[in-house]
C-alpha cells in the first residue's frame, strides 16, 4: 500500500503510473464521447433516436451484468482485470476507423463498439474502484479522489476541443482512433504499478447468486448508500438525457461547426477542474454532507440556463450552464467516493459498488434513449428543459434525506 510521503501522493512512483493511465484514458474517453456522435450525426447522417441510442448502448451493460460483475471482481485480484479490460477496449474502438477506412462502417457497428466498450467499463469500474482503497492509505483517498477527479476535469476540457479539430481536419472517426490508442497507453501504465493486492485468506466460497445478495441488501438497508444510489438514478436520467442530446442541439439547432462543438463542450468540462479544487476546501469548512448538497444545488439551478441557448452570444449560456453543473457534479462526486471508499467494509466494495451503479449508471442507459426519443418527438431544446427540471426537483427531494439533514458523512456505518 502507499503510503503518504513528503510533497502528497504525486511523489508516488504507483500512484503517479495509476494517475496517468487513468488520466489518460480519460483523455480517450473524453475525445470518443463527441467523436462516436459526430460520427454518427456528420458521418453516417444518423437521426436525434439513433444518437440517444448510442448513448444508451454504452451503458445498458451495468444493467445487464452489473451486479454479477461486482461480486465477481470481489473474488479477485483488481489489477489483472483492469488490464484485460483495457486490453479489450482498445481492439473493440480500434475496429471503428479500420471499418471506416475501409467504407465498411455502420451504425450497427457503432453500438456493438458502444455496448462492447461499455461491458469492458462495468468490470474496469468496479475493480479500479476496489482497487484504490487496496493502493492507498485511507486517510490518503480524499487527495487521491481530488487528484485523479481534477486532472481528469482538466482533460476532459482538451478532450471535446481535441475531438472536434480531429474531426474538423481528419475526420471523426481519427478521434475513435486516439481513443483507442489511449486504452493501450493506461495499458502500459498499469502494467508498471509494482504493488501487488495482498492475497486473502482462502475461505468457503458461496454461491454467486448469495453473493450478489449480500451487496444487494448492504446498499438497500444502509440509509445513506441507499439515498445515493436512488438519487444517483434520478440524476443521471436528467443529466445523461441532456448529454445524449447536446451535440444535437449545437450542431443541428444551433449550426454550430464540429471544431466549435469542441470548443464549447471543452469550456463546459473546465468546470470540473474547479469543482474538484473546491470540494476538499470546502468540505473542511462546512462539512461533507453540506458540500455536497451544495455542490449539487448549485449545479441543478445552473442547469436552467442551458436550454436559453441562442445563436452566436448566447452561446454564454450554454457554456455558463454546463460550467457550473461539470462543477457541481464532479465536487459532489469526490465527496460521494471518498465517504463510500472508507464506509464501505474491503471485502464488499466490489458488490456494493456494482449494487449502486446498476441503479444509477443503468439509469444513464436510460438517460440516453430518453432524451433521444424525447429530442425526435417533442424537440430538442424542449427535451433540455424537461432534463433540467428533473434535475432541481431530484436536488430538492435530496434535502429531505439523511444525506441532506447532516453536516457530515459517517466514517463508520450506523
């Protein structure tokens, strides 16, 4: 395990190889959540439904496999699965300019690649998330979370601005391309770390199904985990419906250009990086729980602006609306992970992880075509408004919670 040293965790030779991989692929995924679009929408002249089903397709899996994966990945080492699983991701994203290239691709291919990659981000989250608790000293996960949450804010800034130059100079399938080639570099990177899981105690092993059940009835019986996981879904509808949506609505409504597109959704991602900065600073002052009732009350107002979007100047709108909830969600998402990282007991975090995500990242699923069948049928800039309004109303139930009625977090579940 590391342990601190003089100048924070950045002067750790694992954590450092961890950081970077990670940040790396986040560059990757960064660039392909607006070139897998921009190459459906400019490419393959795909329709608003399609697009919110590609969106959905990358995260149907944690319904499909979630809690499986989670008590699976308890059983073993997190490393070797997280190699695996970028392993595959990288052939899987690959295949996308080699069809390409080739005048092979289809709109078929593009959500088997989104539903491929997205059964490969099930087991790579929930053993990296396992995973860093193992790698770090818990008093350590608060650095650890700003550090790896800020830096990959700040990439996803270059990310969407990168994904639209490549696709304005080379082609929207080159930032698929890069993509790929990130998965290979986070590769690399892992397979450097020198630390390696202690090796648990062998035990009498029951059945998968038991074990599914026992992260199913940690998360359902603990009134925190289970507040988080219903708002997590809440939200992640709201949002992920706007997300499926936005290149849609700046490119089509808007006539906003690929490079722009990029431009934009990069002044959107910079919000992270200040919300990452703030959570650990504010949390000291006003307490964890509150830090994160207001980083996400902040965002949810903001929100409202998106949809007041215009041509040219109003484009401040929507730049000043994704800013803040890009704030506001990755603040609350340091706080959230690092209160579960120390809450959690070792020998559950996989299940419970994958407990939760299958509620709230299969919502995303659900986010996604949501906000793609309600784009084609009621319109786009009314779908935003629709997504924003479920946003302030989950925030608001949120206060009425345990999570919204304390100061701080527990370190010890009660």
């Amino acid at each position: 395990m590391i342990t601190r040293e003089r100048g924070g965790l950045l002067r750790s030779r694992d954590f450092r190889l961890l950081w970077t991989g990670e940040t790396t692929s986040v560059l990757g995924s960064s660039i392909a959540v607006v070139a897998l679009p921009l190459v459906a929408v400019v490419t393959l002249q795909a329709s608003t439904f399609a697009v919110g089903l590609l969106t959905a397709a990358a995260w149907l899996p944690w319904l499909l496999i979630g809690l499986p994966a989670g008590a699976w990945v308890d059983r073993r080492p997190k490393r070797p699965i997280m190699l695996v699983c970028n392993t595959f991701s990288m052939i899987v994203f690959l295949s996308v300019p080699v069809a390409a290239w080739f005048g092979l691709l289809t709109m078929t291919q593009l959500l088997v690649v989104a539903l491929a990659g997205g059964v490969a981000k099930v087991f790579f989250n929930v053993a990296y998330r396992a995973y860093l608790p193992s790698l770090v000293d818990k008093e350590d996960l608060q650095e650890a979370n700003e550090k790896l949450q800020g830096s990959e804010s700040v990439v996803k800034i270059g990310g969407p601005g990168l994904a639209g130059l490549l696709a304005q100079g080379f082609g929207a399938v080159t930032g698929v391309l890069v993509d790929a080639v990130t998965f290979g570099i986070s590769l690399l990177c892992l397979r450097s770390i020198r630390y390696r899981e202690p090796e648990r105690v062998a035990a009498t092993r029951s059945r998968l199904r038991d074990e599914i059940r026992e992260g199913l009835d940690f998360v359902v019986h603990d009134r925190f985990l289970r507040v988080f996981a219903i708002f997590g879904a809440i939200s992640n509808v709201a949002l992920m419906g706007h997300q499926s949506i936005q290149v849609v609505f700046l490119a089509r409504d808007l006539g906003v250009g690929p490079g722009s597109v990029g431009l934009v959704l990069a002044l959107v991602g910079a919000g992270g990086v200040f919300g990452a900065a703030l959570s650990g600073k504010l949390a000291d002052r006003v307490g964890t729980a509150r830090s994160f009732m207001l980083c996400e009350a902040f965002g949810s107002v903001m929100m409202v602006l998106g949809p007041l979007t215009q041509r040219g100047w109003g484009l401040t709108f929507f730049v000043a609306a994704g800013f803040s909830v890009s704030a506001g969600i990755v603040g609350s998402n340091v706080l959230s992970a690092t209160f579960r990282q120390r809450y959690v007991p070792a020998e559950l975090f996989g299940r419970v992880t994958a407990s939760m995500s299958v509620l709230s990242f299969g919502a995303i699923a659900l986010g996604g075509l949501l906000g793609g069948t309600l784009g084609e049928t009621v319109g786009v800039r009314e779908t935003l408004w629709l997504m924003a309004g479920l946003q302030v109303a989950a925030v608001g139930a949120l206060l009425f919670t345990p999570v919204g009625r304390c100061r701080d977090f527990p370190a010890d579940r009660v």
